[in-house]
C-alpha cells in the first residue's frame, strides 16, 4: 500500500497512473486471496478424508472410503 501511495505520488497522481496501480492492487489482492480459499478447502476435504467423515459416505456407514465398506479378512467370518 504505502508503494502504491509512493508510486501516485512521484508519477505527479496522473489518472492512468492511478487506475494501473489499482488494477495491480486488485489483481495481487485477487489472486492472494484465490490462492488461500483454494489451498484451505483442498486441506480441509483432506482432513475431513483422514479422519474418515468422507463427504461420500451416506448416513450410518463406518469404515472404507466413500461409503465402501471396508473388507473383512478371513478371522473376522470365522475360517
């Protein structure tokens, strides 16, 4: 901020100056902002898999992935 405010002012506050410095401004701001949504919400359906509350896993079933069930070894139906 305080370069941009620097920058209008050395460049005598020009209009075209002005907008070129606000449109950088918004884009940096933008893409900084775009940047922290896209990462937090990549880190929270991660967090969310791992402790297996999947958002693909309908109501009532535990274990797997998604909703699959997971399979069950041979001690575990007896043989």
């Amino acid at each position: 901020m305080v370069v941009a405010v620097f920058g209008v002012w050395r460049l005598g506050g020009d209009k075209a100056v002005i907008v070129g410095v606000l449109t950088t401004a918004f884009t940096a701001i933008s893409g900084v902002t775009t940047a922290y949504l896209g990462i937090k919400a990549v880190s929270n359906t991660a967090q969310n898999i791992a402790l297996g509350n999947g958002a693909g896993r309908p109501p009532g079933v535990s274990g797997g992935v998604d909703g699959v069930p997971a399979q069950r070894g041979p001690e575990a139906s007896g043989g």
